[in-house]
C-alpha cells in the first residue's frame, strides 16, 4: 500500500509547501471522486457529470488534506483514508448545493450556482444524490482499515451529519424568527455545529482512526478543529466583504445581501446607536433580488417600454402590483454599503479579527500540545495552515 502522498503535478508554480500540500491533496481526492462518483459505466446519465461540477471546479480541498495530512503523519497509508476523504469532500460540496439554494446565492467558486444554471429540481437531486451515494465508500471502509475502524469512522460522519443539520437548523431558526439579539457565544456556537465539526473535527478525526489511532486521541483533535474551523470561518467571513472576488471565488458582501449572522454583523447592532441599530435590522428583513426574476423582469420592462409596447403608467402599475405581490422591500447597493460602512465605524470587522487570531492561537497551542503526533512533512502542513489561517485572520 501507498504510504506516501505524490508530489503535485506540475500544472502552476507553487506558492509554498503547504499550497504544494494541498494541491496534491486535491489532485488525489479529484481522482479518487472521478472513480467513485463519475458517469463511469453508467452511461451518458447527466446527473453523474452534474455530481463531478462542484468537487471540480476548484477549491482548496481543505477537508481532504486534513484527513490525509493526519493519517499518514500518524503512520497510516493513503489508501486507508483516500476514499473517506473523498467522501468528505462530497458531503461539502452537497452542503454547498443546498446552502446556495437557500442562500438565493447566485455565484459559486468563479461560476454560476448549479441552481441558477440548471434549476432548483436539479440542483436539489443533485445534492440528495451526492449525500446518498456518499455511504458506500464508508461501508467499502470494512475491507481497508477492518470493521472496527470502519465503524468509528461510520459513526463519526453520522455524528458530523447530525451536528451540521443542527447548525444550519439554528441558524435558519434565526432568519425565521428575525432573530438579531445574538452575543459572540451563539455565534461560535453555530460555527461548531455548521462548520466546524464537518469541515475540520471530522476530517482529524478519520484520518486518525485510518490510521489506528486510539480513541483516547479524539477529544485533542476535536479541540484542534474546534478553534481552526472558527478562525477559519471568521476569516472567510470578513473576506467576503472585501476580497478580491477572483480570488475569492465566490459573491463579495454576499452576507450582507443573505442577512447571515455573522460574528462582526451581531457585533455591530449590539454596539451601534439605537437610530442605526433600527435602520441596520430594517435593512436586513428585506429581500435580496433575484437574478433569474426581478433584474429579468426589468430589463423586460425596459425594453418594452422603449418599444412603445408598454406605457409609463402601465409599466408602473406593474411594478406596484409586483411589489404588493412580494410584500416587502428589496435591499440595494446603498443600503450593503451603508451596512459595512456601519460595521466599520463601530470596529466590528476588528473585533472579528481579534477573535478570529484567538481561535487560531488556541489552535496553535493544542497541535504543539500532540506530543503523539510524530514530526514529519505531515504534521508541518496542519501548523502551515493553522499558521495561514493566522495569517488570514490579520
């Protein structure tokens, strides 16, 4: 068995090791997605080609690489852990799916969301499929690591499912109850439950028990991940305002636009003026546009009327009738910026990074703390990155 993870193909320069680790790490998850889940022998069957547009349209394959990264540095072999890591990536990429629907977001690593390109029905099955099919290659775990390790392995992704859903179900709870009266506690704890647990607790964690490792080394690595995936979350929150959006990858202040409770947002209406306060959480109950609705509808509106099909006074009752029909506003451009101008004048984006270098500094100290984990390239890539989410959070 393969011991060793392979260099990464020489496509583009790497940046450094760790962007060098990680890019291997993703070559051999893409792989190992296009074995299990790509069309294959199944023939021209359009949902499998849809199941690969996700996984491989880029991304870092951070979950991959931390599951990797933990089973060979404890002595495991890649082949123990490749098609779990693989599997993990799928259940990401079938969150992603779901999240952009009830987002409404509209863009997703540099191209369209599946909704938005293909439709809600397709996108929905599609994220269902990937969800699905993700169980076999846990079960094929039996012939690679044996039952026990197997079933550790199948648990710890039930719990990470469970605890996920309960993430998303709280944070969905907020939005429907216009909850706004949040601290930085029901913040982290969300992140947890969202984030956390399927982004980097259980990916630690699989890669461990691939590996052999005892169960008395899960509560460290639950704590590592605990404190990386909130710094890292943070981080990519206060990058969503303000990254450059190729490098991004994915919609600029789209929070902003979705109403998310991020940590710096629930910040700013605990510390702003009560006038601002009001007008923030006003702004915040209206509706984003739709791009496949009322920027469609307009441009129609417009044509029409510049072709004489359509009166001033026709096109304006429509407009009336459609907003009755919505029964609430839309935000705007002004009003995004008038939020992050706000969130900027009463330091909450510097609050969310003080808290976001804290939870990576606590990172930091519980890997220096594994004296169990040997030293080796492996382990040199988990403190590259907390050092990178460091980095990030500054």
């Amino acid at each position: 068995m393969t011991s060793t993870l392979p260099d990464a193909r020489p496509a583009v320069a790497a940046l450094n090791p760790l962007e060098d680790y990680l890019t291997a790490c993703k070559q051999a998850c893409d792989r190992e997605i296009v074995r299990l889940y790509g069309p294959g022998e199944r023939g021209s069957n359009g949902l499998y080609q849809l199941i690969l547009d996700y996984p491989l349209r880029g991304g870092k394959a951070l979950r991959p690489a931390l599951s990797i990264a933990t089973c060979l540095g404890l002595g495991g072999h890649l082949e123990a852990i490749l098609p779990t890591a693989a599997t993990l990536e799928l259940y990401h990429n079938a969150f992603l799916i779901h999240d952009d629907i009830e987002d409404e977001s509209w863009w997703r690593r540099g191209k369209p969301t599946l909704h938005i390109d293909h439709g809600v029905p397709v996108a929905v099955n599609v994220g269902d499929a990937m969800l699905s099919l993700s169980l076999q290659p846990l079960l094929d775990n039996v012939e690679r690591v044996g039952l026990g390790p197997a079933l550790r392995i199948l648990r710890a992704v039930a719990a990470m499912t469970r605890k996920t859903v309960d993430g998303q179900a709280l944070e969905l709870d907020w939005v429907h109850s216009n909850t706004w009266r949040l601290d930085d506690a029901d913040y982290l704890e969300m992140v947890e439950l969202k984030t956390s647990w399927y982004s980097f607790i259980t990916p630690l964690q699989a890669g461990a028990v691939a590996a052999g490792a005892t169960p008395d080394r899960m509560a460290p690595l639950e704590s590592l991940g605990r404190h990386l995936g909130a710094a890292f979350q943070i981080t990519d929150d206060l990058l969503n305002l303000r990254a450059d959006p190729q490098e991004y990858g994915k919609e600029i202040g789209g929070d902003l636009w979705e109403g998310k409770r991020t940590l710096m947002l629930l910040h700013t209406l605990r510390h702003a003026e009560p006038g601002d306060q009001q007008r923030a959480v006003q702004i915040l109950s209206r509706r984003r546009p739709s791009p496949d609705a009322e920027f469609d509808l307009t441009e129609l509106l417009d044509r029409l009327t510049a072709g004489g099909q359509l009166s001033v006074s026709g096109r304006t009752e429509i407009e009336a009738r459609l907003r009755r029909h919505h029964h609430s506003e839309v935000k705007s451009l002004n009003d995004i910026r008038w939020l992050y101008e706000l969130m900027h004048r009463v330091g909450s984006l510097n609050h969310a990074r003080d808290v976001a270098v804290r939870q990576a500094r606590q990172a930091a100290a519980v890997l220096a703390g594994l004296d169990w984990f040997p030293r080796s390239r492996h382990r040199d890539m988990l403190a590259a990155l907390v050092d990178y989410v460091h980095g990030r959070a500054r």
